[in-house]
C-alpha cells in the first residue's frame, strides 16, 4: 500500500522535495540550490536544465532518505516559483534559451508603453493583474522578438512555452504531456480569469501564437505520469499542480472567505481567500485564481512583494555580514531597535501596492554608530514594513476586518520578525506546526485526486497551530516607526542618478 504524497517545491533559489505521510507530516526532505544568472542590471535568469536535473535529483534523494521506494508513493504534487517563463523547442526539448525569472525587469519599457496605451483596465478586467514585467506575457513576448529564430519556429508549432510546472511535467512525462493548472495560467497576463480560458485578444495584443500554450487543467487531477526510468519501473501519477502561493493558501487550510496567509520566502507573498467571486481592486492588489478543483473556482486577492527572504541572503553573499540566512536573528537581537535605520529592499523594483519597477534599493538614517545588528534589524524590519503596506490595501480592498494572519515559509522561522510584524500590523500572527505549507498544499491537491485523503475536511483536522504572536508595542511607537518607513519609501521611489533621470 502506498502511504505517501511526494510534493516537488522548485523554488527562485532551490529546487526541493518533501515526502508526506497519512497525517501530513514531513517523512523526509532533500534539498539543492542552483546557479542565479545576472547578465545585465535587472535581468535575473535560470538555467531551465539545471531546474530539471535538480529537481529530479531531490526527488529521488527524498525517497532515498526516506528509505522507500517509488511504490510506495501514491502520487506526486508540484509547486513552484510562479511567472518565471521556459520556452523549449518540442522536437529536441532543449530550451531555446534560459529562463527569465519573475524578479527579472527587462521588459519595464513594454510595459510602460502598454500603459500609457491605455490597456491596464482592460488588462485587469480579464486577467485580474496589474500591467507589470513580473508576469510571464511580456517575458514570452521578449524571447520571441529576441532570441534568434525562435518566432518562426513558434509560428510552425515547434515552440512550447510554459511555467515552471509545463517544464517539469513535459520532462517527467518525456514531451507527451504540455500541460499547466490554472493557478500559473492565471499569472501570464494571457488567461480570461472569469471564463477560465486563453485570451484571443491578449494573445493578439502581445503577438503570441496560440499553439506555444500549454493545456490548462484544474489543480487537482491527472497531469499525466513520469516515464520508466525516471523512478526506475514505477510511473508515479502527477496529480496535484498550483503555483507555490496558492499551494501556501491550500496548505494553510484558508479554505473559507476571509481567511488569510502571508508566505516569507525569497519574496513575500500575501493572499486572502475571497471565495467564488473574484474581486477587483482598486489599491493595487492582484485578483488571482487561488485554485481550481472539479468545476468549482476559486479566488484569492494577493500583495506580492518582490524582496522579503532575499535581502537576508543579500546581506549574507552581497555584504558577508553572517555566514548563514539563520544568523540573521541573532545579530538583529544584539541591537536594541533599529537605531533610526530603514532599508528599502527594492533591488527589482516595488511590488504590491506600490507597482513602481524603477524604485530602487535604499537605506536611510545611517551615522557613525550604525553598526551591522542595526542593518540586519533593519533588513527584518524592512519586510514586515512592506506587508503592513499590503494588508493595508488589501482591507480596504475586501471590507474584511482582519483577525488573524497564518504565516508560513523560511523566515516564518524567524521570532524576531514574526513578533515585529504582529507589532506593526497589530493582529495575532499564527505559525502552524508545519511550516511547508507550500509543499503541503501541493501534496493535499494530489493526494485528494488519487483518494490518498477523503475531502478537505479530513484535512482541515490535520492543520495545528505551533506558536501565536500577539502584538504587544505600543501604538504611539508603530506610528512612529511607520512614519519613518513612509520617508524612506518617498526615497526608494525618487531615486535619481546622476543623470538626473530615472532609469
């Protein structure tokens, strides 16, 4: 009898793989980092053979660790940084060029222009998102207008585009299967989010051709199965996609209208149910397809922030202030506050609420007696800051009074930072016995297509609370701690160089 769910979470930085068991706890997990390629200032791109192999390797590590085999697992769920756009020749399979990631800005120019063309209502209206390069439609258009010979074989049916979860799946089932869900379709800036289909006028607007895409499914169901080979004899059933912040959601059990997770990963990403209605905003935010099963959609409203986790690692590789992202917390602690400094984290550019792709990094209140625990503080502090800017427009979005935010994600781990962030947004934060969630809510949605759990409510008993975070600062001192980001937001956003012009 199979008693496990293998959860597949590709990351911005890592790619990894987590066995479940019966009661949704983690049996074992495996690991590995890959190479970021930075060719130009604001490009950030992956090697997509690199993705695969890692990814592949994890997987068989995990079960390795595990001491099973791939009989024993009932399934397989993928989740996985979102946006982020593969284009591969079907003949060969071979990408016809590395990926370009989400935080990647080479397309902000196109962007600008589709908006002083007039387009981001109607954009919005279909497709729920704000015209921005995070999406993967102005980075699939980048690549074929860039990459020579790429378009001509597009328009000749020999081009697959897709998301992380099409690369994946297209590998593990040796090129019969191309495939997404509609939580990545729903994040290209191509798909109808209302009539859950690819849009004509979209593609026409960024001149892609229709058969580049890929098929769209509901999140959990068939995706097809791995080949012979890659788990030795055993074909193990994909039956669980969504992209890695609606996993969260999943994961989270935010099942009903109102309930609300924020995931501390590379970037920060908020997302609040808002059941089967689909909300447009009017702060910025993004309206999303939180999942799709069986007939029944869906929806989430979501903050993206693009620099939560990765101003940690910044401060680690960029700066060699710590040896490890864990280090963080104890050289924050060795300061009392943040001495009067703030760090804008806007090295791609502001997400949520704020959408300004020209902001840039910045660090305000420095004197002689800053000293690094004053920097690391402030880095900490810099990403609860931006989510308070989120959960703000996200309220005045809903109508929803807020009562408690589910965290999840590395730097949930973090006491200092989760106990700031309920001080500044003056709610309870609840951290749950399993931090995975991401890979947790891609278990649950494959492990339900196969009958591994019974429906969500068996489930929903399995989310435990571990630890809850009940703001206790003053309110005279949030104010004035939040005047003082404010400032230092103004600064990120008129950033000049010497020219005189923004960039």
């Amino acid at each position: 009898m199979a008693n496990y769910i293998l959860a597949l979470d590709q990351g911005t930085t890592s790619s990894r793989a987590i066995l479940f068991d019966r009661n949704g706890q983690a049996k074992s997990a495996a690991q590995q980092e890959f190479k970021q390629h930075y060719p130009q200032p604001g490009w950030v791109e992956h090697d997509a053979m690199e993705i695969w192999t890692s990814q592949l390797s994890v997987a068989r590590e995990a079960m390795i660790r595990a001491g099973i085999k791939a009989s024993d697992v009932a399934a397989m769920g993928i989740t996985h940084q979102r946006e982020t756009t593969a284009a591969w020749d079907r003949e060969s399979g071979e990408p016809v060029c590395n990926d370009i990631v989400w935080q990647d800005r080479r397309t902000s120019e196109l962007c600008d222009k589709l908006k002083n063309d007039g387009l981001a209502e109607t954009i919005q209206q279909k497709t729920g998102l704000i015209i921005d390069a995070y999406f993967s439609a102005t980075k699939l258009k980048w690549i074929l207008d860039n990459i020579a010979g790429v378009r001509q074989k597009a328009e000749a049916g020999r081009i697959a585009f897709g998301t992380v979860d099409s690369w994946l799946i297209w590998n593990f089932t040796a090129g019969e299967k191309h495939v997404t869900d509609a939580t990545n379709a729903s994040r290209t800036m191509l798909y109808d989010i209302h009539h859950n289909k690819w849009d004509d006028d979209l593609l026409a607007l960024f001149d892609i051709p229709e058969g580049v895409l890929p098929e769209v499914l509901s999140c959990s169901q068939s995706f097809g199965e791995t080949t012979k080979g890659i788990f030795k004899e055993v074909c193990l059933p994909v039956t669980g996609v969504a992209g890695d912040q609606q996993a969260a959601l999943f994961g989270q059990m935010c099942t009903d209208p109102g309930m609300l997770k924020n995931t501390y990963g590379t970037g920060c990403f908020m997302m609040l149910n808002t059941g089967a209605e689909p909300i447009h905003s009017k702060n910025n935010l993004l309206t999303t397809i939180a999942w799709k099963i069986g007939g029944e959609t869906v929806y989430a409203l979501e903050g993206s922030i693009f620099i939560a986790g990765a101003v940690v690692q910044w401060l680690r590789d960029g700066l060699g202030l710590i040896k490890t992202s864990c280090d963080v917390e104890k050289l924050a602690e060795t300061v009392e506050d943040n001495g009067g400094v703030y760090l804008v984290p806007a090295f791609t550019g502001l997400g949520a609420p704020h959408w300004d792709p020209f902001a840039r990094g910045t660090m305000v209140g420095l004197t002689r007696g800053t000293n690094a625990g004053h920097l690391a503080r402030a880095a900490l502090e810099g990403i609860a800051f931006q989510t308070m800017d989120v959960l703000k427009a996200m309220q005045a979005d809903s109508g929803i009074d807020i009562t408690e935010l589910r965290v999840d994600g590395g730097a949930a781990a973090n006491d200092l930072l989760m106990q700031f962030q309920a001080d500044i947004l003056g709610v309870p934060l609840i951290r749950p016995g399993v931090l995975e969630t991401t890979a947790l809510g891609a278990a649950y949605l494959a492990g339900l297509a196969v009958g591994f759990w019974q429906g969500v409510d068996e489930i929903r008993g399995q989310w435990q609370v571990k630890q809850t975070f009940q703001p206790n600062m003053a309110r005279e001192q949030v104010e004035e701690l939040t005047r003082g980001w404010q400032r230092a937001l103004g600064r990120a956003k008129n950033w000049l160089p010497a020219g005189g012009e923004r960039l």
